[in-house]
C-alpha cells in the first residue's frame, strides 16, 4: 500500500472558501525524512525587548558562575534558572562609542541587534548630531536567512505599543542598512494575516467574525475525514493547532473580558491596543500569538518589542502609585528612592512576561519528546543599561532555552566590559550559523568566551 502523505500546503476547507492552513506534520515530508526530522526538531530563535534600561544593583545575581541566587527583578524566572545564562559586564561598546549620529537611546536600539551604528539622517535626539536608522543587518534577520527559509513566515516581528513614525526609537529588527521590519502592535492583525486569511477575502472574514461564526466551524468536516489517518503524534499536534486558534479567537472576540475595550464592540477584531490600560492584555495576546506560530512552524524567529526606545507607558497595573510615564522616571537620579523602587517593580513585571513566555515554550512538545525550550534561543535586550546615566556598560542581558543542546544554562556569567557585538555572534553560532563578526568588525574578537 502506498504510504499516506500529505502536501505541505494542504487545507483543512469548508463551504464559503473558509481554509486553515495545518500546521506542519510528519506526513507532510518524505519518509527517508519523517526520521530526520523527529530526532532534531527545529531551532528557533527569539528577541524580547523591554526599553529605558534596567536597575542593576536590583537585576545582578549574587554567587557563582553556577551556584547562585537570582536578584529581585530575575525571581520570576526561578522555575526556569537552570535553562538560563545571566550576563554581567558585556558592554555595547558600537552604541557608547561609536562616532556615528543619535543620542544615546538612539545608538542603543539601533545597534541593539544590528551591532552597527546609525545612518545619518534627520531625527533629532535629546543629544547628538540628527541620525537616520540603523546600518546594518540585525542578528535575528541574519539567522532568519538561515532557518527560516522554510517556514511561511522568515520571521514575525510584534510589539506592544511599539514603533515610532519611521525614527530609529522604535525598531529592533532590520533586514539591512535603513531597511526597519515594523512591529506589528495589533493582536487581530496578526492573528488575520498570520492564521485567519487563507482561502477568503477580507471582506470574508470580515463579516464572519462580526457574525461571530469561528473558522474551525467550518472546516470541520474535512478536520473528520483528515483526522482518522493521521499518526498518533500527528493528532495531538494537529487538535493543540486548532485549539490554540479556537482559544485566541474567542479571546479576541471578547476583549471586554480581558479588560480593554473596543472602538467598535460589534467588531471584535477592533482592539484598542494603543491605551496604557491595555498594554498588559494585548502583551499577553502577543506573547500567545507567537507561541503559536512557533509551534504551528509557521516561522522561527521571531521578536517581542515591548514599547520602544524612550517609551513611557505608565506602569499603573504595577503599582497604582506609578502616575509617570516609564521613560520619565527613567530619568531621576539614583537618589531618588521611590523611583529606583518603581523602576525595579517594572522590571519585575517584565520579568514576569519572560516568564510567561519561557512557562508556554516549557510546556509544548517536539515530536521527539523535548519542549520547544529546549530547542529555542531567547535573548532579553535593552537599548540602555541604566536610564539616567544613559550608559551602554553592564547591559542587562539574559539567555533563555537550550537551543537545541548549543548552549550551556543554569550559568552566571561575569565578564569585564566585553563586547555585544561577540555577543551577537554567539547567536549567531548557537543557531548554527558560522562566522566570528557581527556587525562592526572594529568591536568583534568573536563569539563570547565560555558561552
């Protein structure tokens, strides 16, 4: 009998032209490479931007390279110390030294990921001369273009109140010189052109989420033919696909729960992701829509661009006693003890989104029975290392995951103002892509040592 296989860009369709794309499944390749393939599930890699700089005497472990304590603002990622590598001393030296245009905050996000300086231009810093965007290629781009090419989606970039009007405050990812990748801040816009479009228009779906009709009702029919002949491990990862996208569609069709509100109400796909008091929902509805992109291999890498360089959403969900803006308190002096508390709790808080998103990746599996944290690469970055000093030294950097048994967690590692430029070429290397610079070749000695 001739083995059954499916053609990876089959459809689950029903009547109207609604289809859902499945997410991929052994029988979708070759036999010679269903093995293959189980016994190395793929890499992925993920950025996770938090802006303004952190606290380090609050964020520092204490111990040693593997016997230590996680400090206040890292405690919410315990469950997960030993898939971590905490790094203390590495210097974004192209953002502090670097004799290109921007202020501090400018040079700090533009070389966040790129490791090159910024392009002249015309946006005007708080110091500086006017600069443009960023030089370079960033590292999340640079692997795309390796394990991405098979994936429908090179790379997703979303953000949660991020982006600003073209200027280099408020982009992360970059194909190349001056050439920005836009967060995506709206999770319905997301969800529609990343899960819901295949197969009908938008006036489609347009009018079937105001009819508040799901999708998955319609493709039921061939979900019952299909289901019977797939393998056991083809099942389950096929029902959590169509789980994953019946739980999102309701939670997108019923804001009013997650307690944001809508600019039409009887349009669900309508959010208001823009408010200050939405930024913890839509953050969670991002991190959620990721994830499931991950795991459908719809794309494998992916970034999560919490507000922007200089943002200044007011943290009041945190603490109702933060009434000022996040940049703005980023600002005062060391001194100033009620700031330094508040800026630690929003840390804190962020440190708690990691963990959100660190929680899920530990708990879905790969076909050979690992998680999707053990074969994922996830970086915390910040344009800054301290927001008043505007200082690029000591940056708060965390490694998460295993990467696919490339990377040596449950560290602390202590370096003496090392270079993030070696720092992005261990990513590099990690997501098995060689090279020994990124970026400005005068701030690489190559990947990271004991990395």
């Amino acid at each position: 009998m001739k083995p059954f296989r499916i053609d990876r860009r089959a459809l689950l369709r029903g009547a109207g032209g609604i289809a859902i794309g499945l997410p991929f499944l052994e029988v979708m390749t070759p036999l010679e490479r269903r093995a293959r393939a189980a016994a190395s599930p793929p890499r992925r890699f993920l950025v996770f931007f938090s802006p303004d700089g952190g606290i380090h005497e609050n964020w520092i472990p204490t111990g040693t390279e593997t016997s230590f304590t996680l400090s206040r603002i890292l405690a919410p990622l315990e469950a997960h110390k030993q898939r971590l590598v905490i790094l203390d001393g590495v210097e974004n030296k192209v953002g502090g030294y670097s004799a290109r245009p921007g202020d501090d905050h400018m040079k700090g996000m533009g070389t966040a990921l790129t490791g090159i300086g910024l392009l002249e231009g015309t946006t005007q810093g708080g110091a500086g001369d006017p600069a443009g965007l960023a030089g370079g290629i960033s590292v999340d781009q640079a692997i795309a273009s390796s394990i991405g090419t098979s994936t429908k989606f090179k790379s997703l970039e979303l953000g949660v109140q991020a982006g600003s009007s073209g200027t280099v405050w408020g982009y992360t990812a970059y194909a190349g010189a001056n050439q920005p990748l836009p967060p995506d801040n709206n999770p319905s816009s997301v969800f529609t052109r990343v899960f819901a479009s295949v197969g009908a228009d938008a006036g489609a779906i347009a009018r079937k989420q105001a009819e508040r009709k799901s999708v998955l009702d319609a493709v039921q029919q061939s979900y019952t033919k299909l289901n019977p002949r797939l393998g056991a491990a083809d099942r389950a990862k096929l029902d959590e696909h169509l789980t994953n996208i019946r739980d999102l569609e309701t939670r997108l069709t019923a804001v009013g729960a997650g307690g944001a509100t809508c600019s039409k109400p009887a349009d669900p796909g309508k959010l208001d992701y823009k408010s200050n008091a939405s930024f913890p929902m839509v953050g969670k509805l991002q991190t959620d829509l990721l994830m499931m992109a991950l795991a459908c291999d719809l794309t494998r890498v992916g970034t999560l661009q919490w507000e922007q360089s200089v943002g200044n959403v007011r943290f009041t969900w945190v603490d109702p006693a933060i009434t000022r803006g996040h940049h703005d308190l980023s600002h005062d002096g060391d001194g100033v003890a009620d700031t330094i508390e508040q800026l630690t709790k929003i840390n804190v808080w962020f440190s708690q989104q990691l963990a959100y998103l660190l929680d899920s990746l530990q708990k879905a599996k790969e076909a050979d029975g690992t998680s999707m944290l053990d074969n994922t690469l996830v970086i915390w970055i910040n344009e800054l290392a301290r927001g008043n000093a505007h200082s690029h030294d000591k940056m708060p950097y965390v490694l998460a995951g295993g990467a696919g048994g490339a990377l040596r967690t449950g560290r602390f590692l202590t370096y003496k103002r090392a270079s993030h430029n070696d720092l992005l070429v261990s990513c590099l290397n990690l997501m098995g892509v060689a090279g020994t610079t990124f970026g400005d070749p005068a701030f690489c000695t190559g990947p990271l040592a004991n990395l």
